[in-house]
C-alpha cells in the first residue's frame, strides 16, 4: 500500500470517531444505556482490552529492549575489559630454562628498589626489603634522607661501579656530609637460597672544623621489613643475647633462616625500634614520627629501644663520631648445623669484605675496558662519566610486583562505578630512566636501555626484556608505563596511574633485537650465548608477532603503508598542539587539527624496523613459511624510497614531514572563564586557531623530519641524504655546539608552551637517544661510498665530540647526567637530574657502538 493510501485510511478513521463522539453529545439518553451496559457485551469488553493489552505490550516490548539493549552494551563492555586484562594465551618467557637454576638465583638479591638512596630486595612478589637511611641538614633544619628526591638537593648521588648482580658502588654527598655504600653478595657453603649478601657504608665530614655537635656526629638507620609478614626477633630484646654483633634474625619461607649482623672498628650506639604493619610504602614517615616522639619525651634524638608485638619491620639507628665505617650483613640458610654462621660474618665483614669489594670493583674496571673499548681520544674525565653510565643504569635495575590500572572507554564503566580495571598480577625486571623522578618501567625508554646492558650481560638483558614481553595481553598489547607496587604508585600522580589499551608506544625493543640477531651473524657471541639468544626468540617469536599484529591494526592510516599514532585529543580547547604522548615526543608538533587523515612519519620507520627485525628473526631461527609471513613483503615497501617520498617529502624544502589536517595559524590567548565551585571569573589560555584547516604536510624540521635519516632508509647517492646534512648541520635549523636541537629554530612552536602549565619538551631541548640515533647513521654513510662519505665524516666528528664534552662538563660541574640539554644556555643540563637512562648512551657514543 502507498503512503497516500495510508494517510486517507487514516483520515477516515478519524471521522468516524469523530462523528460517534458528536452523536452521543446529541443524544444522553443514547449514551447513559450505553453507559449501563458497557461491562456487559463480550465484544466490547475484548475492544478494550485489546487496546490496554496493546498498549501494555508494547511498553513491555520497549523496556525489554532497553533491558536486552544495555545487557549487550554491559555485556561488551565487560568482554572487553576482561580481555584486556588477559595474558596473551602462549609460553611464558620467563618459564624458559636459560631463566631457571643458576641464572634466577645468582640474581636473586639485589639492590632491586631505584627509588630509595639504598634500597634491597628479592626477586619475589612479597620479599624482604631492606634500606639506608640518615639525617641530613638543610637551612638549619634536619630531614630524613630516604626516598630520592630532587628536593634534597644532594650535591651528587648515584652508582659509579655496578655490575649488574653481585657488586656496586655508590657516592652520595649531602651538603658536607658524604656517604659511601658498596654492596656485595657471595653464595657459599651453608648459605640459603640467593646467597648472603653485605653493605660497608663509611661516612665523613668535608669540614676541616668540627665545632658543632652535629657535625661530629652522624644518625644513619638501617632497616628490614618483611611484606609477608614474618616476625623477626631482635637480638637486643633477648635476655640471653650473647653475639656482639647480631643484629636481628627471622624466618622465611625462601632463604630459610636469616641472620642480620652489624660490626665496626668504631665505637657506635645502636637503637631500635620494631613495628607491625602490611604497609611497606611510607617507611620514612613512619620512622620518623617514632623518632619525633620519643624526643619530645626525652630531648633525645634516639629511637626508643622498643617493638611492637611480632614486628614484621625493624629499624636500626647507628651513630657515631665522624668520620666511621660500619658492615652490614646478611646470612640466609642460618640455623642448620653446618651453616657456618660465624665464618660468613667474618667474611663479610672487616678486612675480608673490603678485600673482597677491591676484587669485585678491579672486575669491574677490567670488564668496563672490555665490553666498550673506549677509544684513545676520549679524555680520562670522559671515561669516568662512561664508567658512571654504565654503573647508574645497572644499579638502578629494579624489581616490581603489582598490578597495572587498565583505563575502560570513556563512556564505559564497571558495575563497581570505576573507570579502570586491574591488570593481572605481574612482575617487571627493568631498568628505570631516572631513580628520583621516573623510578618504574618504561616500554619505549627501555628499548635504548637495553642496547647498553646487552653489551655488558647477555643474560640480564634478555631477563628484562623477557620480562615485558609477558606482559602482553591477548590482544598484543604491552602497557607503556608500569607502576606495579604501593611503592611504585607513590610517586605518581593519580591522574598518569591509568593505561589506555589503544595507546601505542614506539616498539624500540626491536633495536636491541636487531642487534641480537645481527650480532649471532657476525660471531659477536660465545657459542652458549647465541644458544640462549636463539632459545629466547624462538619462544618470543609468538609474542613478537602479536606485539607486530596489534601494531599493524591498531594504528593504520588511511592510506597503503601509512600509519599514525592513534589517540590524540582532536576536542581539546587548552593544548596549542595536541599532544602525541604515545609517540614518545610528547609535545613535538603534528597536525594542528588531528583526524584519521594523519600520516607520522616516525611510526612508520618504527614499523619498518619492526617488520624487517621480524623477518630476520624468523630466518635465524628457522621458520620456514617465514616469507609467508608477509614481513619481508612489508619492510621492502616500506623501504621503498619513492614511495616514502611521495607520502612524506616535501621537494621544494627537501625535508620530511608528518601529513595531516592542519593549519599554522594557532595560539594561545587568555580568555576569562566562570569557576562552577565559586562562581568567580578566572583567567586560563585557550587555544584560538585563525583558519580553517586543510589537508597538507606539518611543516615543522626536527627529530621527526630525521627518522627516515636516522634509520638509514635514504640512499647514500641521493641528493635527499644531502639536504638532510643541510639541516643536521645548520645553526639556523638544528645544530647546536652542544647536540642536534628537537625542533627548527625555524618552526612556529620553537621553544612554545604547549598551555599554561607545559613547558616546551621536544620543541628545543637536545635528547640523548636521538642524537645516539642521529650519530650512528652518520657513522653509517660516513662508510658508505657516496658523494655525501666525507661531509658525513665531517658532520659525525664533530657532533660526536660535542655531546661527549657537554655531557661530562655537566657532570663534573654538576654531579649528574641530565634528562636534556639545554640548546642555548651553553648545553647545561636541564629536566630530571640523575637521568641514567637513555643519557647513558654517551657511553656507546664514546665507544663508537651503533
């Protein structure tokens, strides 16, 4: 039937009613009988029903579909959220045998928590931990030094010797106190599980007067908290304590029996104070209220020499006149028969410690000369920031254990009203970019982490990286911060704790595989060492082909071949730029107006790398429908060097860009804005953009514009390779005598804040890792044969030398590696300071190891 059809019946029908309802008007009699026997007649009685029921059922059918409706959405909702907590289904990494046995104990102890001054533990979810502490002095008034703190404003502090599992040395200097710690650990006859393990800690005084009283005298307190909650015994509340240096002792399921002893040379004072509580987070303020306490009492700055009843934590406070030196000790597997108990203290205490400690660091030197191989040129002061590299990295190896907070959809929660949901529990062995400010996992800085450690231990290398690799969820993806641990979630802002699963993070872990996988090629390895590397990608390929497969849907551009970091805020009326966090490079400028239109450039060379790293792992270790696999198909258009032109190139500036909706005509102007709290006008910087966006390339020159560079993709003949030279080498553009600088001094958002909170990040600063990756393809055409060899040659010495001599000017200016350098203040060190993460690539730079 025709629409007109069903407008007239429609018509008709309301006539009929009409007229029905003017004839009863007319007539009451007529209508009262009609009244009188309505309940009557079975016909009209089903007329009215039938409407009721009609009416009913449709009301019914509308909440059962609302009902079945928000059940499928609930339902989905939670499918998803279950799946992105799911472990990817394949062999865990860590199960491999090379992981087990003598590797897994030999690091079982270790000085495993970055983000205390001194901090030790076990590799186990619930382990004992244990931690230096001291008071230090600070405009007349007196702090607790424990957890690393910008703050504190220590002269210097970090690691200049470590080896990774059984040796470290560190120096810290806290106004005109100086401390050092070295830590040693030894596995001997009666030892438990992991070994023993010792701490000599000396501590002096730089004033030449000692007048005062608190200078002559030092409080360090040394502690021990068991997270499973085992009790221990205090030697000093035995009343048939007998051993002058037994400190405490206590029983785990792990290491057996223990033992904690403390010896001297110096006559010393020792305290206690013992507690009972799951909570190993807030240590220092723990200890100090019990501290305050006890001195408002008693005018006495002592501990009370009491515990609680079972202390699962126990402190220590030792002092003495300056300067003095005290051993720490710790035995496992004590209280057996052959145990042995008072050997291993003497062995690890005195004499025989600091002999051993002597060893373990003339090891060291011999091993640092070894593995990097520092070249003649490089100046002695330059070698003891490299030694200081390396010995940061490996001493700020941590252990965490947790769970990661998963961010759901923004128009999803659960029933439970959270806007997250738990990752499963898990482990990470990782290093850490720096112990004050970033003392946890970090996907894409790790990648760089690793192309040292590599180098030094194949095998905690691999530890690590097969670490993160078994935390991939079904879907491929690896969450690119980890905050696992109470301890871990205390430096955090609540509002960076959550992890979006449609984040990417660039796949640098990739790089050290490369290296792997090139290095079995060329006999770079012992015959067991290739074995293990040939073990681990074997059982990672399945992960890796995952991790590849996330990557490879997930942040697809429209275009063949082209990719983009997904999840740029497009509705945000704050950033001038919108920030690309997921890229790595933060603030660095992309399309002003982001879409799924956008081309970047990195991810693109990160997927080309990617995908060639793939297909070579997979001819290493045999696969044989490996080239079904499309990988090799992939890294060859992706190397196509016409086609990366096409999509990436602008001809008339003869550099590489980002592609995107974007318009130049953007900034920031203060606008007044009513607060709901107060209903007062407050003044905030709102971004104001001045023309209508158009499809284009970003026309922004810095570390982006380099990757095709960086990652050697340009032929050495092609007059493209010039111009990049042009740019690498131009004070107007990127050069600077101290590194290549992360934006243009050309482009609009050079050294812009990104809103009124954000400084610039990556619009000026100079970045270790990418002038490591800048330099190492410059020592590539620099071999190259070519018409551009020798102006490359001239580029990489130069710069080489430059980053070298700024980086370790700063450091014995300053006490520290940087975060970033600043690229107009003469090259001085900004950001986080302790910054041993990628930094510490100086030293690769000095090794010339690409």
């Amino acid at each position: 039937m025709s629409g007109s059809s069903r407008r007239s019946a429609r018509s008709r029908a309301v006539s009929s009613s009409a007229a029905s309802a003017d004839a009863e008007t007319r007539n009451p009699t007529t209508r009262t009988r009609r009244d009188m026997h309505r309940g009557r007649g079975p016909i009209r009685l089903m007329e009215v029903n039938l409407k009721s029921l009609l009416g009913f059922g449709f009301l019914a059918l509308l909440i059962v579909v609302f009902l079945i409706y928000d059940r499928t959405a609930s339902v989905v909702v939670e499918d998803r959220s279950l799946r992105i907590v799911t472990p990817l289904p394949a062999p865990k990494m860590m199960d491999l045998p090379q992981f087990q046995g003598e590797h897994k104990e030999r690091l079982y102890w270790g000085t495993y928590r970055p983000l205390v001054y001194l901090g030790i533990r076990a590799r186990t979810p619930r382990s004992l931990i244990a931690g230096l502490m001291w008071i230090g002095k600070k405009n007349g008034q007196y702090f607790m030094r424990h957890v690393c703190q910008d703050s504190d404003d220590l002269s210097t502090y970090g690691w200049t010797q470590h080896n990774g599992h059984d040796y470290g040395h560190q120096v810290l200097v806290d106004q005109d106190l100086t401390l050092t710690t070295s830590f040693f650990k030894t596995k001997t006859n009666g030892s438990g599980y992991g070994g023993d393990w010792a701490v000599q800690v000396t501590v002096q005084n730089e004033k030449s007067k000692l007048d005062e009283e608190t200078l002559r005298t030092a409080h360090l307190f040394f502690y021990l908290a068991d997270e499973d909650g085992n009790a221990f015994s205090i030697a000093r509340e035995d009343p048939f304590f007998h051993d002058s240096t037994l400190l405490s002792s206590g029983l785990r399921e792990d290491v057996g029996g223990w033992e904690l002893h403390l010896d001297s040379p110096d006559n010393l004072e020792v305290h206690y104070a013992g507690f009972r509580t799951p909570h190993m987070h807030n240590l220092s303020e723990l200890f100090l209220q019990t501290l305050g306490v006890h001195a408002t009492k008693t005018r006495l700055l002592q501990l009370p020499d009491t515990s609680e009843q079972s202390p699962n934590i126990v402190v220590f406070q030792i002092s003495g006149n300056l300067p003095f030196k005290m051993d720490i000790a710790f035995l496992s597997g004590t209280g057996l028969l052959n145990s042995r108990a008072e050997e291993r203290v003497n062995s690890l205490t005195g004499a025989l410690l600091t002999n051993q400690l002597n060893v373990k660091q003339k090891e060291f030197e011999d091993k640092y000369r070894r593995c990097f191989n520092v070249t003649d040129e490089v100046d002695s002061e330059s070698v003891t920031v490299g030694r200081a590299a390396i010995g940061n990295m490996l001493g700020g190896i941590g252990y965490f254990y947790g769970q990661s907070r998963i961010a759901l959809p923004t128009d999803s929660k659960l029933d439970n009203g959270k806007k997250y949901v738990p990752y499963w529990p898990a482990a990470l062995y990782s290093a850490v970019p720096s112990r004050p400010f970033f003392p946890r996992g970090f996907l894409w800085d790790e990648g760089f982490h690793q192309l040292l450690i590599w180098r030094w231990d194949i095998g905690i290398c691999l530890d690590i990286i097969g670490h993160w690799l078994d935390l991939m969820n079904a879907d491929g993806w690896i969450p690119r911060e980890q905050i696992l641990g109470a301890e871990a979630l205390s430096k955090v802002p609540e509002e960076f704790v959550l992890q979006n699963p449609t984040n990417a993070n660039p796949p640098t872990l990739f790089l050290v595989l490369r290296d792997l996988v090139s290095g079995i090629k060329r006999n770079k390895f012992t015959d067991a060492e290739n074995n293990q590397i040939s073990a681990f990608l074997e059982r990672a390929f399945v992960r890796l082909e995952a991790w590849f497969n996330w990557f490879n849907t997930t942040q697809k551009g429209k275009d063949t071949d082209s990719f983009y970091w997904h999840g740029r805020d497009n509705k945000t009326t704050r950033e001038l730029n919108p920030k690309t966090l997921m890229s790595g490079l933060d603030d660095y400028p992309r399309a002003s107006h982001p879409s799924g239109d956008e081309r970047h450039l990195d991810l693109r060379c990160w997927m080309l790398l990617a995908a060639d790293c793939m297909h070579s792992i997979g001819e290493l270790i045999g696969m044989k429908n490996v080239k079904e696999k499309g990988y090799y198909t992939m890294a060859k258009q992706l190397s196509d060097f016409e086609a990366l032109n096409q999509m990436h190139l602008d001809l008339t500036y003869g550099a590489y860009f980002d592609f995107g909706n974007h318009t130049e005509k953007v900034r920031l102007r203060w606008h007044e804005v009513m607060e709901p709290s107060n209903n007062h006008l407050k003044r905030v910087l709102v971004r104001a953009v001045a023309e209508r966006p158009q499809l284009g390339f970003v026309p922004h020159v810095g570390y982006v514009s380099l990757f095709p560079f960086m990652m050697k993709i340009i032929p050495p003949a092609s007059w493209v390779l010039e111009k990049q030279l042009d740019l690498v080498f131009n004070r107007s553009t990127l050069w600077t005598d101290y590194g290549i600088r992360s934006l243009s001094k050309t482009s609009s958002l050079y050294m812009k804040r990104n809103t009124e909170h954000d400084a610039p990040y990556w619009r000026g600063p100079i970045w270790m890792n990418m002038n490591y990756m800048i330099l190492s393809a410059l020592h590539h055409y620099s071999q190259e044969d070519g018409p551009y060899k020798a102006r490359a040659k001239i580029v990489y010495e130069e710069l080489r030398k430059n980053i070298i001599g700024n980086v370790a000017r700063n450091y014995f200016q300053t006490g520290y590696l940087w975060e970033q350098y600043d690229q107009k203040n003469k090259g001085k060190g900004k950001g986080a300071r302790l910054f041993t993460g990628w930094t510490s690539l100086v030293l690769l730079m000095m090794a010339e190891a690409y």
